[in-house]
C-alpha cells in the first residue's frame, strides 16, 4: 500500500493545534509526515512540540527559528537570539536539541517532482546547492536579484512567483491567513501562532488539511 505524503507549515509551539491536526490526519504507517520547520518558539510548548515530531515525524526540516537557536548554543553569542526564545531554551534539554541537530533543509518527492523546503528557493538557481542561509529565511527578491526581508523591499515580489519549476516547491516561512498558490509553489504557513490555522498539504492532489488556532499566542 501506497501511503500519503503530508507536509505541516509553522507550528510554533503550538502543540495543541499541532495534536489536533494529527488526530484528523489519521496517520498510518504507511503515509510520511514532513514539517517544514519552525517548530519552535513563540507558541506556548515547543518540547511537547518536539515530542510529537519525534513520534510521528518522518522528517523534520531546518527553519530559521532552529537554526537561530543551533547558532546560539554552537557560539554562546546572545545576539543570535530574541526575546522569545529564552521560553524554548529553559524548556529544552539534551533531547530536544539532538533532534534539531539533525534536521534537514530539503526533502524531496521525486514521484511528485516536489521539494518541501522551509522558506524557499532562489530562482534561477538550483535549489539542491542552496545555502541553510538562503532556504531558511528567504521572503522577496529585491532590485539586486538577491533575497531579502518584505520590510526592506515592501514592493519586491515573492520567490515563489518567479520560481519557474520543476520542481513544485511546498513551503513555509512567509505568513498569511490563506495558503498561497502560485504556478509552482504553495505556502502553507497560515500564522497558527498569531491565532490563524495550522494547515497540512497531503499528496497526491495537495489537498488543505487545517485546524484553527485555540487563540492568538504572539503578536508579531
């Protein structure tokens, strides 16, 4: 039997949306649950977060926010961090951290000819030799053809509009209150930390799979 491959966007602690999505998924042993990153930080349990991962994850992928916390515990250096963060590491022991460690940047379907990535891609250049940098944090493309944050280039168009596939990329990292659909790509980050809804990709088909936030957790 064939199973399913599901992606989730950004949990954010949010363990309880999180154990609800599960519950309507179904799992079986047969599907492959990816997360595309950002487990942690702002919601209210990043290590029940993390346990669920552990159980019922196929693959966990790198998102800016693990990747903040890995550079804080690698240098010591404060500055790494936010405000919201110094929540995750009192909760977080030697278990927690073994498993950020192993998180992946991509993961690739090729029966789909999709990738599951956290934040997304450079065009116009090959998504396997991008940097952790790059596929963590990407948002728009600015005037120089480099990424950026949308606060500095409010006009600058979404990576994902000028990806020219294949692959068809799923993705995280930019939050809104719907998905985003464009010709080759979907965004699922639907900001279940900022009282939207957690949502899954199942393939085949990309069906939508959500469940709504119990409350707002963060204001960003």
């Amino acid at each position: 039997m064939k199973g399913r491959i599901i992606a989730v966007g950004d949990i954010h602690g949010c363990a309880w949306e999180f154990e609800q999505l599960l519950e309507k998924l179904a799992l079986t042993k047969h599907d492959r649950l990816i997360l595309l990153g950002d487990l942690v930080n702002r919601g209210p349990d990043s290590k029940r977060v993390i346990a669920l991962a552990r159980e019922h994850a196929h693959r966990a992928l790198l998102g800016n926010h693990e990747l903040r916390l890995l550079n804080y515990r690698r240098t010591g250096d404060p500055t790494h961090l936010k405000k919201s963060d110094y929540e995750t590491l009192h909760q977080f022991r030697s278990e927690e951290w073994a498993y950020l460690a192993n998180m992946a940047l991509t993961y690739h379907v090729p029966e789909y000819d999709s990738v599951f990535v956290h934040g997304g891609f450079l065009p116009g250049r090959g998504w396997r030799q991008q940097s952790a940098r790059v596929v963590t944090r990407i948002q728009v493309i600015g005037p120089d053809g480099e990424p950026h944050k949308r606060s500095d280039f409010p006009d600058a168009k979404h990576w994902s509009e000028l990806w020219q596939g294949p692959p068809f990329v799923v993705y995280g990292h930019t939050p809104g209150m719907d998905t985003v659909q464009s010709r080759w790509a979907l965004g699922i980050d639907t900001s279940c930390v900022l009282g939207g809804a957690l949502t899954a990709c199942v393939l085949p088909g990309r069906k939508i799979v959500q469940v709504q936030a119990r409350q707002r957790y963060f204001a960003a």
